[in-house]
C-alpha cells in the first residue's frame, strides 16, 4: 500500500519539487496538496494523509508542524525557523502519541556526509576552517550548515587546537567569523547556489572536505527517505541523521 502523502507549501520552490518527488514515487500516494490560506486541518482529514511534508516559512514552522501533529499525522519538515523548545514541545507531543517524524535543517544526503566525514576528521586534524559559499539572494551569514559543522567539529575533536600564531586582523573579519569553535568563511556571489569546504590541516598535508548543491533537487532523496521511515518510526526526530544511521553508529 502506497503511504498517503499531503504536502504543505506545495506552490513553493521547495513544495514544488517535493510534488513532483512524491508523484514519481510508486511507494507514495499524493493525497492532497495545500499552500497558505488552506486549511491543512481539514486537508490532512479528509485526505486520510498519513504523512504530512511542509516547506512553508520560518513563521509559520511551529504552527504547521502543531497542526500535523494534533492530526495524528506524521511530520516531515524542512522549514526552518523552530526554537529548541519548539522541538521539544513537539517531541514530546510526538512521544506521547507514539508518533514517528522528522524535523529537519537539512535533507541533503551529501552535505550530512560532510558534516560526519569533517567531525571525524577533525579527531586527528584538529586544525579545521570553514569555507562556505552561497547565491548572493542569501540574507544570512554563516549558513546553518557551516554552524553545525562547527558545532560537531567541536564535540567530536579532543581541543581546540591553540594557534600558532595571534593573527592580527588588518580589516575585522579578514580572518572569517570567529565566535564559533573554527573560523567561518562567507562567500555570497552569483552563480553558486550552496556548497561548503572544510578545511583541515596537519603537518604537512591538507585534507579537503567539499560538498556542492547545484540544485533543489538535491533535497529530495532525504525528503522520500525520510517518509518511508517516520511512518514506523515512534518518536519525533530532530536531523536527519537518526533515520540514515542506526544507533551504533550515531554522528559524533
Ligand atoms: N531542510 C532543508 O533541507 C531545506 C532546504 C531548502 C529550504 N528549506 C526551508 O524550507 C522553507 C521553504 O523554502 P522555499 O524555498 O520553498 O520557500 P518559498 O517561499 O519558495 O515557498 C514557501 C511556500 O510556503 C507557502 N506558505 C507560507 N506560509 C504558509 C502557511 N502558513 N501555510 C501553508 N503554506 C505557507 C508560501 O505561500 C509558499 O508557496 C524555508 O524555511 C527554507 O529555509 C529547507
């Protein structure tokens, strides 16, 4: 039986891609399509949806996500924009309904690899920097992937290595950003849409981790994924990671 699926955001870029994933896919049954100004609610009953995707907007994330849930529906969403209590609001929702789902910051396979390889890595290359690099319609900086690179590069390695020299900025900033656990270097120009390279150095030898997105499309392996697991699934997740890597093998 194929899983029955609505997607939320579906006039989007995302939702668009996510439509026309989910009708190629023989295993899944698009049941109901909703954008905003939709009663998700009322779509996800009458459709008998059991999974619900949503790529809406950061401002919407919590009260779509609330809705699927309340629905008895499994979530698979992409949006951003959650606090951590959000989350654990939800989880436990989740928990309590035995109600397996996903949440998260980033489906594309290759880039969560990326992630893994850098934090292993940086356990014997302790020297690490970030480059990132994105379109210039990208209002933030760093990007959310370049943080939590950091952020496992940092629990996975023994120390932060200590410099070997005080660089002196001439220009603020010429060493990259410098309040995570490595520097952190923002590209924005067109012609990129997002790609990531960290940088690890020993003595004498350079290790290179790069990870390019060319298109949206790159989300989309991790998004069907992530519906044919969570419809098993008894607890609300937050990454991906957990559905891709059993529990031996977590991401450091
Ligand atoms: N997790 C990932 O891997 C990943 C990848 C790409 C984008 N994103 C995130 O997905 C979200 C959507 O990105 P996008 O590029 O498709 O944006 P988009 O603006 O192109 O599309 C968002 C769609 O959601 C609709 N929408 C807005 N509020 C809504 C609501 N309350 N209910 C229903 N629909 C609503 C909009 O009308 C629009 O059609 C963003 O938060 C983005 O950061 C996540």
């Amino acid at each position: 039986m194929a899983i029955r699926v609505v997607v939320n955001g579906a006039k989007g870029n995302m939702g668009r891609q996510v439509v026309a994933a989910v009708q190629a896919d023989a295993a899944l049954k698009l049941v109901g399509q909703t954008d905003l100004g939709d009663d998700l609610a009322a779509t996800l009953r009458s459709a008998q949806a059991q999974v619900a995707i949503d790529f809406t907007a950061p401002a919407a994330a919590f009260a779509n996500a609330s809705i699927i849930v309340a629905a008895g529906v499994h979530p698979v969403v992409g949006t951003t924009g959650f606090t951590p209590e959000e989350v654990a609001r939800l989880q436990a929702q989740c928990r309590e309904r035995k109600l397996g789902g996903v949440i998260a910051p980033n489906f594309a396979l290759g880039a969560l690899l990326m992630m893994r390889f850098a934090a292993e890595a940086a356990k014997l290359l302790p020297h690490v920097e970030i480059i990132e690099l994105h379109h210039d319609g990208k209002a933030e900086a760093p990007s959310g992937t370049a943080i939590a690179t950091a952020e496992r590069i940092a629990a996975a390695r023994p120390q932060r290595p200590a410099p070997k020299v005080e660089s002196k900025e001439l220009q603020p900033g010429a060493r990259g950003a410098r309040g995570y656990a490595v520097p952190i270097h923002s590209v924005r120009l067109p012609g990129h849409v997002a790609h990531q390279e960290v940088i690890l150095g020993g003595l004498g030898e350079t290790l290179r981790i790069r990870h390019d997105t060319v298109s949206r499309e790159s989300f989309m392996p991790g998004v069907l994924l992530a519906v044919k697991k969570v419809v098993s699934a008894t607890e609300l997740f937050y990454g991906l990671e957990p559905l891709l890597f059993d529990g031996s093998d977590t991401p450091a």
